[in-house]
C-alpha cells in the first residue's frame, strides 16, 4: 500500500440476532433475499452465504460510507450494494428486473462505526458537526432543525422519540442559546443538556447513561425520518415479497417495534411467525450492550 494511504477501516458494528435472524428467514440456495439495511455488512454476509450456488443478495443502506466499509466482507459473494432509502425498495427492484423477493431483513437504526465517527455527529461523546444525516447529501442536518423548530415542537420532539423527561426545560434552553449563537457542535450541545438534567438525589455516582443519550437519540430519528422510513417501508413490504417469503425486522425503539407489530397484524397479508418480538440473550447483551433494546419481529407473505 502507498505510503500516506490509510489501509481500510474494518467494521465495528457487531450484528445483533444472528442465529435468530437465519432461523426466521430460513435463506436457502438460489433465493433473491434483501437487506435493506447493509450496514457494516455482518448480516449480509450470513444470509448471502447460505443463498450460494443460484441465488443473490440485494443490500441497501442509505449511507454511502456504509456501503463503502461493507464491501471487503462481502466481495467473495453475490451481494449487489445500493445506495437507497428503504422506503424506496419497489423502485430499487423494478431497476433491477426483479418481482418479488424471498425475503427481506431490516435492521433499523445506527451502525456502531456511524456513532464512532465524529464526523457525522451522532454522538454526545465525540466532539463534531451536529449534523446526524445518514445520506448528508440530502435533507437538513440536526443544527438547522435545532435552529428552525419552535420551543414547543422542540420539546415535543425530544418527548416523542426520546422519552425525555426534562424536554421542556431542554427545549427553553434551545431557544435562549440559540439567541445569542447557533448551536452546531455536539459538545455545545450535550454541554447544554446535561446542564438541564438535575444529578440524581441521593446519589453518588454517574448516571447509569449520559444525560445527553435521549436528546440525541431523538434528534437523528427526526432528522432522518426513521418512523416515517420504516412506516413507508413496511407499506410496500407486501409488493416486495412473494407469496411464502419471510420478512424480518429488527427495531430499537418502542413506537418502531409497535408500527411493525401494527402491519404485520393484517392476517390478509401476513402469518405472524413471532407472536412476542424475539429479544437478545443475556450473554449476547454481555458481549453486546446495543443488543440489550433489539426486538425481532417475523412474518410469512400470505
Ligand atoms: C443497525 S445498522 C445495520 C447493521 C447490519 N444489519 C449489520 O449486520 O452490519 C442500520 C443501517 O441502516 C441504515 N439505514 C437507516 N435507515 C435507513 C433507511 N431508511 N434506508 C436505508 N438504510 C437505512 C443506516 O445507515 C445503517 O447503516
């Protein structure tokens, strides 16, 4: 390698559910299978091992760094890399001649080498641009919707999607800084959150989670749309799949999980292969804490 050129990144992300996943999808020789989160890959290259000789693997991810990082693993397979929202999947099939599937996995969320990169500011503890965009060339990054949004829907959004308790006050805060400077960096911001969030009573140590986690889990899933992805998503699902396919999806948030529990309701479309979602083991969490809030939903096209 040329001195002065960095060798490639290897993945971090470590895939949650694996044996789960091949158990509920069943991948098999010569089917047509989707991953319409590639991600760092790990996934991808378990499900496009087992559809050799005959088959393929259509991998989508909106992140054209992911798609990227996810090449080296699977360039001994049949894997074709789009760069594509999900909600976009019909489309991406009809460009590439194909009816229906036999599957199709989503694995909703953030890949761990996303949140390591202080570039793409997802992350209160690394010291970057806030912007939080998985596609940055297209939409707003999180500084202008910070700058753009009301205090009311500022706290609405930070109690939607995070949970946050002290969303008000957080949002007040917003709004008086942001008076005097815009807010572009994830220090000001985390700064300015944990300066809203009181210590615990009576305690001593850390807060078991940065007091910052909600806020930002919030701001990225506004920024990229996720509900109204996955929303859109699995809305086309039935058009994507054949008659006898799986389909399987991983989420990581209470109001994700409940709008595919939602679709994968209508029995005129779906036979429910998990009747409670499938949750990650005690030691998976051990050796992957991310893996602690998966829930893994599957159903049959009818
Ligand atoms: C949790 S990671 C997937 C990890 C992957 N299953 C693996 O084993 O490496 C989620 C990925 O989905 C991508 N993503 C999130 N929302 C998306 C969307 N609406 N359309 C396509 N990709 C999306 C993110 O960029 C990220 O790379």
């Amino acid at each position: 390698m040329p001195q002065g050129v960095d060798a490639p990144r290897s993945p971090s992300h470590v895939s949650v559910l694996p044996v789960e996943v091949l158990r509920l999808l069943c991948p098999a020789p010569g089917q047509v299978l989707v991953d319409a989160t590639l991600g760092a890959g790990g996934h991808a290259r378990l499900l496009a091992e087992r559809l050799v000789p005959g088959g393929r693997l259509i991998g989508l991810d909106r992140d054209a760094t992911m798609l990227e990082l996810a090449r080296p693993r699977l360039a001994d397979l049949p894997v074709t890399r789009v760069q594509a929202p999900f909600s976009q999947l019909r489309q991406v099939l009809d460009d590439q001649g194909i009816a229906a599937v036999d599957g199709v996995l989503a694995d909703v969320g953030v890949c761990s080498d996303q949140l390591d990169d202080p570039q793409r500011g997802l992350s209160f503890a690394q010291p970057g641009p806030l912007d939080m965009r998985f596609d940055p060339t297209t939409g707003e990054p999180a500084s202008a919707l910070l700058h753009r949004l009301n205090e009311r829907d500022l706290a609405d959004l930070f109690w939607r999607y995070g949970e946050e308790r002290f969303s008000r006050r957080i949002a007040r805060r917003i709004v008086e800084a942001r008076r005097h400077a815009p807010l572009e960096t994830t220090e000001q911001l985390a700064q300015l959150v944990r300066r809203c969030i009181p210590r615990p009573a009576g305690r001593r140590r850390k807060p078991p989670i940065d007091p910052a986690t909600r806020v930002f889990q919030a701001l990225r899933i506004a920024v990229n749309d996720e509900l109204g992805e996955l929303e859109r998503l699995l809305k086309i699902l039935p058009s994507c799949v054949r008659p006898g396919g799986r389909v399987a999806v991983i989420s990581f948030h209470s109001l994700e999980d409940r709008l595919v529990k939602t679709a994968f309701r209508d029995r005129s479309l779906w036979e429910v292969l998990t009747r409670k979602p499938v949750r990650a083991s005690a030691e998976e969490v051990r050796n992957n804490p991310r893996a602690r809030s998966a829930k893994l939903r599957a159903a049959l096209r009818l």
